[in-house]
C-alpha cells in the first residue's frame, strides 16, 4: 500500500530541472558579487524543504566503498554495475528467495518523497526521492511473527569498489533496523532522485531511506535483506560503539563523544551559511511513537 | 656537484622574504575556491581543513629542516624561522575559519573546547604557538638565550599536538591523518642524540 505518508509539499513544488541545474551558478554569482562588493553576507534564504541542487547531492557524498573523500564517490561510482541486480532476502520470511529487482519493481508502487537528510557529521540537504515504502517489500515477501529486526548488506566487489582496499570499516557494510521502524511509513526503498534513477554515488539501484535517522543508517546499494528475531549487526555500531547507536536517531540533545549534534548546515549555501538548529527526529515527530518509554540518551 | 649542494648554492637566490609572499598563495587559492565555489557544495568545511593541513605540513617542513641538514647535508636553516610563522599564521586562519564561519555560536565554541578533545588538543596546539610567534625575532633570542632554544623545543609538543588533532577528528580508520602523525614521530625520532651522534660521527 503506497501513498500513506505524504508532505505538504506535492511534485509541483520540486524546482524545475532548470532552476535546480543552475542554481549554484547562480548563488556563486551572488557570493563572488557579495564578496567584490564587500558585502558580509550574501541574503540566500534557503526555504525549509527547497530540494537541494541535483549537483550537490551527486557529488557531495559518503559511500566508504568508493573512498573516505565527499567527492570519491562520484568519482569512482561509475564503475559499480547495477544491472543485473538481485537482492537476496532471507531469515523469517515466508517466501525467501533471490529476488531480482524488475521483479520487485513491477509489484510496487513509486511515488515521490522530498525528505530532509541529516548526516551525523552535521551537515544535511534535502533530496527528493523516488521510491516505495519498506513495509510493501516486507509484506511482498511474507514476515513471520517471530521476526523483530531487519537486516541489510550492501554489494562488496572489491573489483569495483576501490575504497574496500582500506579497512577503514569492517565489510561489507551492514545496517539493520528493528521491525516497526522498518514498517514505519516513512521508511522506504530508494531508486531514484529527482526522478532519475539512482546514481552509484547514491546507493544504486536500491537503497533504504530514514529521514528520522542519521545518514549512515539509509545503506546504499543492497544485496541482502534478512528478517531476524535478534539486533543485527550494524557497521559503524560495530566499529565504534560509543559513538554510534543502534538506533542514530536524530537527535539534538545527544551529541556525538567528538562533536555537537545541537546544530547542523544545510549544504550548498556557500561560504557564509549559517548553522540552523536541528529538530527532533529530523523532524519527523510522527516517529515519537516508536521509541516510547525509552531513555533516548540510553539508546541513542 | 651533489643534489644537496645544488640546492644549498640555490638559496643565494631565494631570500627569506620571498617565502612570506608565496605563503600567501595557497591561502587565497583556497578562499578563492570556496568563493567561487569550485571546492564543492560544503566550502566552509574544505577551507577549514585546507587551512589546517597546510599549516600541519608548514610544521612539518619546519622539522625536517634539522634532519635535513644532518642526514642529507642540506640546509634550510635560514627558512626555519619564517616557516614557523608561516605555519603559525595558517593555524591562526584556520582557528579563525572555524569560529567565524563553522560554528559562528559562541555557547557552542566554548562548550566545544571544553568537550571536545579534539578541539581541546587543536586549541592548546595553538596557545603553545602564540609564545613562539611572539618570540620569533633575533631580539627574543639575544635577549632569552638559553631559555629561548628550551622554549622553542615547544613546536615538537606542537607539531605532535597537531597531528593527534587530525587523527583524533577523522571517522573510522584513515590512513592520511596517521601517516601524518607518524610523519611527525619519524621527524622525532631522527633527533634522538643517539642516532644523531653517529650520523654525525660518519660525516
């Protein structure tokens, strides 16, 4: 069942194609004016969920696989092949399987999502996805009562992925969630952006979005879904578990150990953006639901 | 005639002078991308770390001068002083960098000092520098003598300081920041009396 959650905004609101192509031409202009005329700022308002440019979330990416640089990964992304793709899904489901994803496409539905994405290095955008919500892929292939958590692996091919020469984390990468946020609404399977489909930068052909969480829970370019009755193993949980969560929910009030988690800037604003606070739950309040009764500071 | 004499004959040509007027130039080949912005979407945090690399490697050049001269005879003692200011002055814009347009707060600045080592290690990497800033001038060492070569043993604290900032910010494991840091403990160790001696024994 597509379409259960929908933002004020509706399709028409994405900035034309044209617009968003040239706007950073556009506020380069208007810093460079600013600066040659001694301006201390140049007046960018940037609207709450204007989409950031197709530039800046193609080339301003974390994707370890391709290397540690913002810009390695558009660099380097062209070489993952996506087609053919098949994720393997397994564990407590009623019809495992290797489901290729033509097959999974053609029984979903998929509509358009303009999120607001908060990495945990405090910087975020706003992308407009395309894609289906988790909860169909869920339903598609039957979950069994037993199961609580979701699991997911990204594709490891060394041949293609230059940034698996260094361990800089343990591979393949892996993420999991526990099985109501993956059934949340919000929560969907990316496979495009701007109505293109993904880029290898990206997370293509599929990856998972959850604009309540930090970043690095949305994994890219998945291999492997697997249905669990216990927590599955997360990268960066597993890599440092005090700094990162299970959970990485957005949350201002707990900071990272190394940097405040209280601010954030929104990319593409040039050098003289400001910080701007950052909400609760990215602010996606609907979540709130899902963790009561925690101590968030506990499961952070 | 060797390498090292063919640069030391080169210095003649080279005054000190010249090397404050080129220190300008990455600094504003970085402002530059950041304005225009051809460093990317995120210019803030690239001229932040541009500044801060550079003034790492100015520390580092710094002490490779006296390995230099024991190891490979070449000498750019007459450099060292204005490299030091040089780097000085990029961990100055750096520092500057990072409180005017990073974080812009001052709750946040002071609350990140105080919590965040990394930010803790950076700024005390800093402070040390101030008083060898200050002192960097042929009056200071007419004037300190002895204490003056004891306070400038400093920039090894400095240069470690600034090189466990970096390994200390980076995610993950990442080797750039490391072979930082340990460029900085091979430069060290070179100075061990022991190993000097016998250098020098051998010339």
């Amino acid at each position: 069942m597509a379409y259960r959650w929908t933002n004020d905004l509706t399709t028409k609101d994405i900035t034309p194609e044209h617009l968003y192509l040239n706007r950073r031409q556009i506020m380069t202009g208007l810093a460079a004016g600013a600066v040659a005329g001694g301006l201390a700022s140049p007046a960018i308002a940037q609207d709450e969920l204007t989409p950031n440019d197709y530039d800046d979330i193609t080339n301003y990416c974390n994707f370890y696989e391709f290397g540690t640089g913002k810009g390695d990964p558009a660099k380097h992304a062209h070489q993952l092949t996506t087609s053919p793709w098949s994720i393997e899904i397994d564990g407590l489901v009623d019809r495992p399987g290797t489901y290729s994803l033509e097959q999974i496409l053609s029984e979903m539905t998929i509509e358009k999502r303009i999120y607001r994405f908060r990495c945990v290095e405090a910087w975020s955008m706003v992308v407009p996805w395309n894609g289906f919500e988790l909860a169909d892929l869920l339903d598609m292939v039957g979950v069994q009562t037993g199961a609580k958590y979701v699991g997911f692996e990204t594709a490891l091919r060394p041949d293609e992925m230059p940034g698996l020469r260094y361990p800089v984390l343990e591979w393949p990468y892996v993420e999991g969630l526990r099985i109501d946020e993956a059934r949340h609404p919000l929560t969907m399977m990316a496979t495009g952006i701007y109505d293109k489909p993904l880029l290898g930068q990206n997370g293509a052909p599929l990856r998972l979005v959850v604009p309540w969480k930090y970043g690095f829970k949305s994994i890219k370019s998945i291999v492997r879904i697997t249905l669990t009755d216990r927590e599955p193993k997360a990268s960066w949980n597993q890599a440092n578990a005090r700094e990162y969560g299970f959970y990485s929910n957005v949350n201002p009030q707990v900071d990272h150990p190394r940097w405040s988690q209280s601010t954030e800037r929104r990319i593409g604003g040039g050098l003289f953006q400001r910080r701007q606070p950052t909400l609760m739950f990215n602010g996606y309040d609907e979540v709130a639901g899902l963790y009561e009764g925690m101590d968030l500071s506990e499961s952070f | 005639m060797t390498i090292a004499h063919k640069i030391n004959g080169l210095q003649r040509y080279v005054p000190v002078w010249s090397v404050y007027v080129m220190s300008v130039i990455p600094g504003a080949l970085f402002l530059w991308a950041g304005i225009t912005g051809s460093s990317g979407p995120e210019p803030i945090n690239v001229l932040e770390r541009s500044l801060g690399e550079f003034a790492l490697q100015m520390l580092i050049l710094g002490l490779a001068v006296t390995p230099l001269r024991i190891w490979a005879g070449i000498s750019l003692h007459k450099y060292r002083r204005a490299i030091g200011l040089v780097a000085f002055g990029y961990v100055f814009l750096h520092l500057l960098v990072w409180l005017v347009l990073d974080v812009g707060i001052l709750s946040q600045i002071w609350a990140d000092i105080v919590k965040r080592p990394y930010i803790t290690v950076g700024m005390v990497a800093f402070l040390l520098m101030v008083p060898l800033a200050i002192t960097s001038n042929n009056w200071s060492i007419r004037r300190l003598r002895r204490t003056w070569k004891l306070v400038h043993k400093m920039t090894y604290g400095v240069a470690l300081l600034g090189g466990l900032h970096f390994v200390m910010l980076s995610k993950g494991f990442q080797l750039e920041p490391l072979m930082y840091l340990g460029t900085v403990f091979g430069l060290l160790i070179l100075r061990l009396p022991p190993l000097q001696y016998r250098q020098v024994q051998r010339n």
